[in-house]
C-alpha cells in the first residue's frame, strides 16, 4: 500500500485518538477542579461563569404569564403569586435568550475548525495531527482565538448579549420583587431599606465632611490639620 | 511504519505525556493552600483609615534618594496587589528599592454598603484626606501621585482640581480619550470600550440597581471574553508548561490570587465610569464633573509621566496619548512599552523597565524641586 493510501486509512483512526485525548484531558480538568475545591476553590470556582445550557423555548409562554400576571390587580391578594409568575416569566425569557447568545457565540467555531484543517493541509499533515502535538494546538488556539474575538465585535454578537444582559437583570429584578415581598410579610428589613440606610448614611458622612473641610480652609497651615479619621 | 502512522504515534506518545502532567499538576495543586499563596506581601504600616479605605506607608528599603512622598492610587477594578505580586515582580518594592518614599491608598472591598459611592467622594473625600495626610506627616506641601488605570483616571482628576497640592503626576495604563480605541487597528484591542458602547445608559442603571454594584464577578467575565483561548486553556493546557518548574507553578497560582480578588465596583462610580467616561468621554472633552467642577486637563501643571503598554488590550495605547496634548503643563514625558495591561507590571521581560522610568523621571524632578527650594 503506499504511503498516500496508508494517510487516507490512517486519518479516522488519529481522529479517534484525538477525540479520546481531548476526552482525557477534559477529565483531567475536572480532576484539577476537585482538587481545587479543597484547597483553592473559593476564589476559583467564583470565577467560573455560568455556562450556557440549553435551548429555552416559550416566547409565546412567558408572553402570556406576563399578561396574566399584568392583569387587574385584587388589592395585595395574590400579590406574591403575581410576582412568582412575573419572576417565572423573565426566567423563561433569560433561557431564550441565552439560547440565541450561545447560537451566536458558537458560531465562530465552525470557522475555526474549517481555517485549521486548511491550515494543516498547507503544511502537508493533511488532517492528521502533527508530530509536534504542543505546535499543532498553538496552531488551533491562535486561529480559534483569533475568530473568537472577531465575532465578538460584531453586532449581532454585542446586541445578543446586550439582551441576554437586559433578560439576565430582569430576572433578577423580579427576584427581587419577591424577595422584598417575603420579608415584607415578615416584617424583616429590604434590600431596598437597606439601600435607603446606606444612601441617608453616605449623605451624612458627605454633610459632616464638608463642614470639617470648612472648618480647615480656617486653619492657615492645612498641613497640621486634623481629619477626622 | 509509514510516515504518517509514525506522526500518529508520536502524538499519541506526546499527548499521554502531556496528561500525566497534568495529573501531576492536579497533585500540586490539591497540596497547596491558600496561605501558601501570597501576594501584596512588601511591608507596609496603617497610617490611616477612612470607612473602608486604608492609607499604608511602605516601610523604607533603602536610603532617600528622591524627597518627594509618592502616593500610589490604583482603581476599582481589581486591586494594587498587581502592583506588588511577588518580590521578583513588584513594582512597588522596585521603587522603594530606588529610594522613593512610597504610600498606598488601598480601596478596600466596597460592596453594597458603597452602593452611593461616586467618583468624587474617590477624589474629593479620599485621596484628597490621604494626601493631607502624607503632608502632614511629611511636612511636604506637595505630593507625587502614582496612578495605575482607573486609579490614573482619579489622581489625573484630583491633579486638575487640587493643583497645589501636586508635585508630580505619574500615570500608568490610563485612559484619557476612552473613544480613542477606534484607531487603533489591532482587532485584541479595545473589546471594553466597544462592549461598554454598545450597552444602553439604562443598562448600565439597571445593573447597578439590580445589584447595588458593579459586580467584581461580572467584570471578571468581560475581561476573560477579551482573552477567549486563554481562559479556556489555562486550567487545563497551559499548566502543563508549568508543573515542572515550582516557581513558574507559584508565579501561576498569585497571578490567579490576583485575577480571582476582584472587589465589586461601588454602584454610583460605575455609573459614573461606564456612561460619563467609557460611553461620553466626558473627561476629554471638559465636561466630567466633579463636586460642582469641571474636570479641567488644562489645569494640570505639575510634570506628568506617562507611561503605557503598546499592546494594552485593555487600554488601548491610543487612549492614554490623548494626554499629552490636554494638559496645561510643559514639562511632559511620554513612555510606552512593550507588553500589555497587567504583563507590564507582572512579566518577567518588563521587570525593571517600568521602575527605572518612573524612577529616573522622578529623581531628575526631585532634584529641580529640591535646587528650586
């Protein structure tokens, strides 16, 4: 058989093992994770970023709850269902749009694949890998990278997470809304009083700060002035 | 065996090594504990505390060589232990071992007690009482101010309002002209500054509102979208060029210590950062204002440094240039090098670099200062 045909039997066979060292290395990073979870992990895994999962459906779904939900209102009565619905609703848009950012931000990676297997055969390894496994991954990260971040200054891309964004804090808002409605009916304290605390604290601190600096611009020396500190 | 099985097999024989490695590093990394990882560990002394923030003085590490107290100002993204990673790469112990007389103002970790926070209690309340205090403790009229980053932004703010109590303005990866990305062509560059525009004003409201903050975690995955096959590889591929080398593996493990302590920004500021100077570009045009007044660049007329990394992505070097022809002071010095936003505080090759500009550029002005007196 000659060399040409050998490339061509051998081809599937070195994607196989490509795929099986790619498996081996994605659960060696899962071992590294778990290590880490005893040692390094509060800090790393607060770093991780949720990872796109799958595809939401229900426009029409979270269109109606937001309906039923905007509906008359009956005084406070179903007050909390209404603001569970309502938080139902943003969850199911956030889905969706998450579902439409990962179509986008996915999108480069075909690009990606198909430069590397153009960029392997001009160098005549054809789809094989290369002798030199660290040169061949270089290769696939600069081309990978370089698409990525081309894609990530296209429109589409910046209005996909722009909404993904808008969905993300929405439903966090409504989460809210019923959070602040459970502590209402416990008489606890809101993040919303909270903020309040702070804003009527950091006016204060403003207000008694001026009046010092006031009272310095009288002093002559401002070098041997004392701040309250 | 043909040509291309042998290919196959090394990099099947390749491939298996690389994964022991990584095994390896997996049991590196199971017996190190946090404390084993230190950073920002240069001696320092609490001089001063307001809320939240703190003002340390850097024990001295060798004779006096410039008069001038040297106040160094990071931002709110991230914190000043990138300044000071490790002894072998640490910029504030590179300058105390120049002689300077070197003072930090440290923001602490604001949360949603800073919700209300704006830029001018940063400038106006914070660094100016810190600066009070150098004077007072010094005896010196006037102070230098060391800024990096959105820290650069503040002390470039408090130089146009409070003249008269700046002696020299050294500015490190700063932006000026935050529109200033459009020019420049390399496509890594200036992610923050498109991502930030394409965000409507009442997005930006909406997430300090949800949140109080600006979330440190959220910041955290912009700034690893900018840098795509890095974030992805880095806990996997890359550690096996270092699990072989201790000192590598350790210089790894403070640069992640680093990017994982990364404190929410306080709520109003960010509005203030985001929509007045990443999507107005208030501070170029005159029109940012601070506690009533104009952030005027004109006003500056204490010697400016400006030092910035050619291949910033972050900080486009382009934004940072503006500077040089807003300001009112003729005696301006610009410095670019090579690296990028943190590699030019943290790399290896830029070790000494930085330090010695800033360092030269200070004592040639001290030394004015001291024959002017």
């Amino acid at each position: 058989m000659s060399e040409k045909d050998t490339s061509s039997v051998n081809a599937p066979d070195a994607a196989l093992e490509w795929a099986k060292l790619w498996q081996t290395m994605a659960e060696s990073s899962n071992r590294i994770v778990e290590a880490w979870s005893g040692s390094m992990a509060p800090f790393v895994l607060a770093r991780l970023s949720e990872r796109p999962g799958g595809f939401g459906d229900g426009n029409e779904i979270s269109a109606a709850i937001e309906r039923m939900a905007q509906g008359p209102r009956l005084a406070d009565v179903w007050d909390i269902d209404r603001k569970m619905a309502l938080a139902f609703g943003a969850w199911i848009e956030m889905r969706q749009r998450l579902a439409s950012y990962s179509a986008v931000a996915s999108a480069p990676w075909a690009e990606a694949s198909k430069r590397f297997l153009a960029a392997m055969s001009a160098t005549g390894a054809g789809p094989a890998p290369d002798s030199n496994w660290r040169e061949t991954f270089a290769k696939w990260s600069e081309i990978s990278n370089e698409e990525l971040i081309r894609n990530q200054r296209t429109d589409s891309f910046l209005q996909a997470q722009k909404e993904l964004l808008q969905a993300g804090l929405q439903l966090r808002s409504r989460q809210d809304d019923v959070a602040e409605a459970v502590a209402a009916m416990l008489g606890q304290p809101t993040r919303k009083d909270f903020d309040e605390v702070t804003r009527q604290l950091t006016e204060l601190r403003r207000e008694v700060r001026a009046l010092e600096r006031l009272v310095q611009a009288q002093n002559p020396d401002p070098r041997h002035a004392e701040r309250a500190e | 065996m043909s040509n291309q099985e042998n290919k196959a097999s090394r990099f099947v024989r390749d491939m298996a090594a690389n994964t022991e490695k990584m095994l390896r590093a997996t049991e590196l990394i199971a017996r190190t504990r946090d404390e084993d990882v230190n950073i920002g560990t240069t001696p320092k002394r609490l001089v001063m505390r307001r809320d939240k923030v703190e003002l340390f003085h850097y024990e001295p590490m060798a004779e006096a060589t410039a008069r001038t107290p040297v106040l160094l100002a990071y931002g709110l993204i991230g914190r000043y232990t990138m300044a000071d990673l490790q002894p072998d790469r640490s910029l504030v112990r590179s300058l105390l071992s120049k002689g300077l007389d070197l003072w930090l103002i440290d923001w602490g970790q604001p949360g949603r007690t800073e919700r209300w926070l704006t830029i001018d209690d940063y400038v106006d309340d914070y660094i100016d009482a810190a600066v009070d205090r150098i004077r007072r403790d010094t005896g010196h009229d006037r102070v230098t101010l060391l800024g990096i980053c959105e820290g650069g932004v503040f002390t470039t703010c408090y130089a146009a309002l409070h003249p008269e109590k700046v002696q020299n303005l050294v500015l490190t990866i700063t932006p000026i002209d935050f529109h200033a990305d459009v020019k420049d062509e390399a496509a890594h560059h200036g992610f923050l500054n498109i991502w930030t525009r394409s965000l409507d004003p009442e997005d930006i409201d909406k997430l300090v509102d949800t949140y109080g903050v600006l979330p440190g975690e959220f910041m955290s995955s912009v700034f690893s979208m900018m840098t795509p096959m890095r974030s992805l590889t880095k806990y996997n591929v890359d550690l096996i060029d270092v699990v072989d080398d201790e000192a590598k593996f350790m210089n790894f493990l403070r640069m992640e210590k680093w990017l994982a302590d990364r404190p929410h920004h306080p709520g109003e500021a960010a509005k203030q950062w985001l929509k007045e100077l990443y999507q107005e570009n208030r501070l170029v045009h005159g029109n940012f204002v601070l506690s009533g007044r104009s952030v005027d660049l004109g006003s500056i007329t204490a010697p400016v440094l400006n030092v910035f990394a050619l291949d910033d992505h972050i900080i486009p070097p382009d934004c940072s240039r503006t500077l040089g022809a807003k300001i009112g002071s003729n005696d301006y010095t610009e410095i670019p090098l090579p690296g990028g936003h943190v590699g030019l505080f943290v790399s290896s090759k830029s070790q000494g670099k930085l330090s010695q500009s800033i360092a030269d550029w200070l004592l040639a002005r001290d030394a004015t200062f001291a024959s002017k007196a």
